[in-house]
C-alpha cells in the first residue's frame, strides 16, 4: 500500500541517516534510527551477518568499519510503502568501499520495515545482500557455484 508523501518522506530521513551514519562512521547516529528492541533484526551480506539486537547491530558496523578504510550507501532507486504506524521499504543500492587500498563498487539491494513510535521511525529490520555473482539477467539461479 503506497504511504502518503509526509510518511514517505519520514521514512526517507531514517534511510538517508542510515546510509549518511553508516559512511560517517557515526554510531550513535546509526543507533538513533534502530528500535530498541531485544529483537530488532539485521540481516548483512556476509554469511554470519545475521544481527539481532542493537548490541549485535552495532558490533557488525563496527566491524565492517575496521575493515574498511572507507564505506558508503548510495540509494538508486527507492520504494516505500505501509499502513498504519508500520512501513517497508526497498531500495536498489551501491555500495562503495575502499579496503586494503583498494576501491571498490557493489551493486546491492536492501529492504527495511520501519514502526513509527510517538512521532519518530525506527528500523524494526533490515536486510543488506549483494547482487550474486554468476547470475545473468534473465536467469533465476547462478550458473556456478
């Protein structure tokens, strides 16, 4: 269900500061968008990323921090749709990171479900994934493993 323009942009700020907290390694900017929840959720993109709890949350931005020199979220394309005090989204994104000296661009995709508690929008969940590698357009699986 398309959300209205005031909810859609509320839920744009806590994107916008997801991705603006995330490339200024900015903590307790990252902390202030994620409910508080014992089981707000973060799906990465690496096998063990699965984060529960702002504790766990925390600790996965801190770790892909010390092992990058540089990190970033660019948002392509966006969609934000929900009902009522909750919200999604889904947004194509890039991620742009430079570690061991080296830079480098990955296309990715992120989702988020966002709950609106008093007049603020936290993220409940999220989930960050690359593209997969070997997998050409029009094809539903990779072609290797």
């Amino acid at each position: 269900m398309k959300v209205d323009a005031k909810t859609h942009a509320a839920v744009m700020i806590v994107l916008n500061k997801l991705a603006d907290s995330y490339t200024k390694r900015d903590l307790a900017g990252l902390e202030s968008i994620i409910a508080a929840d014992p089981d707000v959720l973060m799906y990465g993109t690496g096998a063990d990323e699965k984060r529960i709890g702002v504790a766990e949350i925390k600790a996965q931005a801190q770790r892909d921090w010390s092992q990058t020199e540089a990190a970033a979220i660019r948002y392509n394309w966006t969609l934000v749709s929900g009902t009522g005090t909750v919200a999604w989204a889904a947004a194509d994104v890039t991620f742009k990171l430079k570690a061991g000296g080296q830079e480098m661009v990955f296309p990715g995709r992120m989702t988020a479900t966002l709950e609106k508690r008093g007049e603020r929008w936290l993220i409940v969940q999220s989930h960050f994934s690359f593209s997969t590698a070997g997998q050409s357009e029009g094809e539903s699986f990779p072609t290797s493993n």
